[in-house]
C-alpha cells in the first residue's frame, strides 16, 4: 500500500468508501510508516492506537451495512500536539504541563471525528508554539523530512514533517505568527491560516482558558487544496454558545481558471528581505497568471505603510503571547520596561512593550488594527488574490542556540535577525486576513519552497482555489527522496 501513503485524504476517502481497502488496513498502513519514519523525523510523539483501531473497525462495519459516517469516514489522522484529545497530554511542549492529561476532545477534534475521521495520533510542537522550530524537552526535535539537519517550522513542524514524510493523511494545525504557514512552506505542503474566529478553537489552549486568543487560529494543513476546503466545510462554524444564531457560509470564489484572478504582488520589503530563491518564485507564480490571461500588479499596496502595519501585528501578538506566560516572566517584563531605552526597535523591544501593554494602549492599537483591516477591505475591491512569501528563507539548519532573540538566518548571504521574517506572517496576520501557502517546487538544495496566496477576510475558498488552481501547474507537494519506499 505504499503506493497510497502520499494521496490527499479526498482521494483516500473515496477509495475507503469504494472499498478498495478497509479503514483498518489503513490506519495500519500509517501505523507501519511511523515506525519506519518517525525515528529519524520525530514528527509523532503520542499515539492512541486501541481507541483508533477501535473507531476504524467501527467505520468498516458501517460501510459494510451501507452507511458512510461522514466526508472523512474512515480516514485516519493526526493533529497537533497543543490540541485536546480526551485522556492524552495536552503539553504545548512546556514541562510543567506534562501531566495535563485532557478530559474531553477540542471542538475541532469532535468535529472531524463526527465526520468520521480516525484521530491515533499527535505531533511535535516548540515549547509553548513559540519558535520557527519544533523542539522541546518532552518530546524532543522534530527533523525536516526532506533534509533532517534542518527544521521543519513552527510551531505546527511537527504535523507539516508528519504529512511530508507520509504518516498522516491530514493534519490540523494553529497559528497565530505563521505557525501553520511556514512549515508548510519548509517541507512543501499545503496549509490554510483562516479568517480569524470562523473556526472553533475552544480545546485549543492552556487548561481552563476558554477565551479565544487574538490573532491565533487553527487550521488544516493537507496534500492538497481540495483538503483544506474540506476541512474548513467540516470543523468551521460557531461553537456552541454561538449556533443558535449564526452560521458560516464562504462565499465561493467564480474564477475558474489562472487567467480570472486580479493578483497583486508583494514579493519582497525592505524591512524584511526575503532570499532570492523564495522572491524568485512568487514571482514566477505571477507569471503563471499573467501568461494565462490575469490581471497581475507588481506595485499596488493598500493605504498604509509596511513598517505601521508591522508594530501593530507585533505589539498585539506579544499581548496576546503574555497571557501564555507566567506571572513571573510578566513581572520581569515589568522591570524589563523601566530600563527600556524608549528609541530601541529592537525585537526584544518590541516584545518587552507589546508584553505589558495596558488595556488603553492595547485598545489604541486594536483601534489602528482595524484601520488596517479597512484599508484592506478598499484594496480588494481591486484585487483577488495577494502574492507574498511565506518566510525568508527555505528551512534552515537545526539552531536551539539561546537567547532566541539572538539567533539569525542568512538571507542571500547576509546575517539577518531571525525574528525578521515574522513580517510576512504578520503582514496578513494583524488584519485577520486568510492566507494559503502552497508548495511551488524545489530550490538549487532540493529544499522545498512555499507561496503564500491572502485574501479579503472571509475569502477563504478564494484563497485555497487559487492555491488548488495553482497546484495543478506547479505539481503539488514535494515527496521526501528518502520517504518514497
């Protein structure tokens, strides 16, 4: 069944429900290549094989009665380690978490699973989602599938790894600074970050915080687009306390080939240079558009300044990281401030500022957020589709130096700081856009590269359709050489 491990899960769904092969032996079929993989990757860190072998055997019964349990009957998958999953650590890759054991499922989780999909497993994450890498003193490091002395991304490295190196079907991850978006990006798979608050994502969070973060969704990554619609069909929609009142319905996007999209491109800034390599293919994809009839913009911007939309995105995700953090590492924030040079723009500055931020002053910056969520409202009336990079570079090597602050990646061959390249999370991120990021081949190091495709907020099957539509022409994911067997 090798032949299978790397189909996208609509195509294992219908060939399940053919019967060309039973849940059970599929399940076993990933059970088998994360043994053989999971060794030198360390993608999965937990499984729970009785309970999902118990579900495929369910799914196999129901079928052979004539009865599908739902768009993923019988699909098995894994998630992120940072959701819920009844009697499973919930850890975020922190320690002192080590025995939160989960009571119940997250939303999501129930949601998939009522659609009949097979949850056995979970996968790696950085300690408290917080890094562009996946490792933690619970679980370890998480390689790149594609190159294992590099890093998959983060913090969804785990669940992008998982999918690369073919021992999941489908993954759910979560993202509040590009953390579904560049490990799909590192290891050449698709990967969806929503419109902020239309997937649910209570189960999702520190034990007992049912508050939603700001900024921080979940969502799918997948070998294809056509996945991420499906899942975004089968977990979006209100939680409980909402259903009552309202609905999602995503307006589905009319273009029906490369040549219908009005795309406008920002391929690189000066405050965050991106390596020639990933510039060159974001700009490649353009040319795919153009040459097929579209209306392409290289220079279109919407009404405000990178460098403004940038210390929004960075003071509110550091507000809203504080809420993760200890009392303690609050309070030193504190003192932190009181010596803080108020000319320093350093991103340890900005962290320090956004950390201990007062209710007014986070209000004033929520308030200029929606100015920029307007200005992006104006832009789309002209465009469709925004064409960014996902990161600056392609993955690069394993670096678990301290402080994180210190560490730097070398983009076209100069020393650049490693926090840079949150710009291109955020540049979307702040605004509550969504953004798809798609796999676009391989660099001259066989690493592969991403694009990222945003959107107008709630355009989010328009995204994942350019994505699609893309995808037929640029090939798709990229399989591992040493995952092929």
């Amino acid at each position: 069944m090798d032949d299978i491990a790397f189909s996208d899960a609509s195509s294992l769904v219908e060939r399940l429900v053919a019967r060309e092969f039973s849940s059970i032996e599929l399940l076993e079929h990933y059970v088998e290549r994360v043994e053989r993989y999971n060794p030198r990757i360390n993608a999965v860190v937990a499984m729970q094989l009785d309970e999902a072998r118990a579900r495929a055997r369910t799914a196999d019964e129901a079928l052979a009665k004539g009865r599908r349990l739902g768009p993923l009957h019988g699909l098995p998958m894994t998630v992120k380690e940072s959701y819920d999953i009844a009697g499973m650590a919930t850890t975020w890759g922190n320690p002192l978490l080590k025995d939160n054991i989960a009571a119940a499922d997250a939303v999501a989780c129930q949601r998939l699973q009522s659609a009949g999909a097979i949850i056995f497993g979970k996968t790696n994450v950085p300690l408290s989602l917080a890094d562009f890498q996946s490792y933690n003193d619970i679980y370890g490091t998480t390689s790149n599938p594609h190159d294992p002395g590099r890093g998959p991304g983060g913090s969804s490295g785990g669940s992008a790894a998982a999918l690369a190196a073919g021992m999941t079907a489908l993954e759910m991850g979560s993202d509040i600074g590009g953390s579904i978006r560049n490990p799909a990006h590192y290891c050449g798979v698709f990967g969806h970050k929503p419109t902020w608050g239309i997937l649910p994502i209570r189960g999702h969070a520190l034990p007992g915080i049912l508050t939603p973060t700001d900024l921080s969704v979940i969502g799918p990554l997948a070998r294809s687009a056509r996945d991420l619609a499906l899942v975004l069909d089968v977990v979006g929609g209100a939680d409980a306390l909402q259903t009552p009142g309202w609905h999602l319905e995503l307006p589905a996007p009319t273009q029906k080939r490369l040549g219908d999209w009005r795309v406008a491109v920002w391929a690189d800034e000066e405050m965050a240079p991106v390596d020639e390599s990933i510039k060159a293919r974001v700009l490649e994809v353009a040319r795919l558009v153009e040459d097929a009839g579209g209306r392409v913009d290289y220079r279109a911007r919407p009404a405000f300044s990178a460098d403004h939309s940038h210390e929004q995105y960075e003071h509110l995700l550091y507000a809203a990281m504080s809420a993760r953090q200890p009392e303690a590492v609050f309070e030193e924030n504190l003192e932190r401030l009181s010596r803080l040079d108020p000319r320093d723009k350093s991103e340890l500055a900005y962290e320090i500022r956004g950390s201990t931020l007062y209710y007014r002053q986070w209000h004033a910056c929520n308030e200029r957020r929606t100015h920029l969520r307007w200005a992006w409202h104006e832009f789309f009336r002209d465009f469709d589709i925004l064409l960014t990079p996902a990161a600056a570079t392609t993955a690069f090597p394993h670096d678990h130096s301290e402080p994180l602050e210190a560490r730097e990646l070398t983009v076209n061959r100069e020393q650049r700081p490693y926090f840079e390249q949150i710009f291109w999370a955020g540049l979307t991120g702040v605004a509550y856009l969504p953004s798809t990021v798609f796999p676009a081949g391989l660099d001259e190091q066989g690493l592969p590269l991403g694009v990222q495709a945003a959107g107008r907020e709630m355009g989010d099957l328009a995204t994942i359709e350019f994505a699609r539509q893309v995808g037929e022409v640029m090939g798709g994911c990229a399989i591992p050489a040493a995952c092929r067997a």
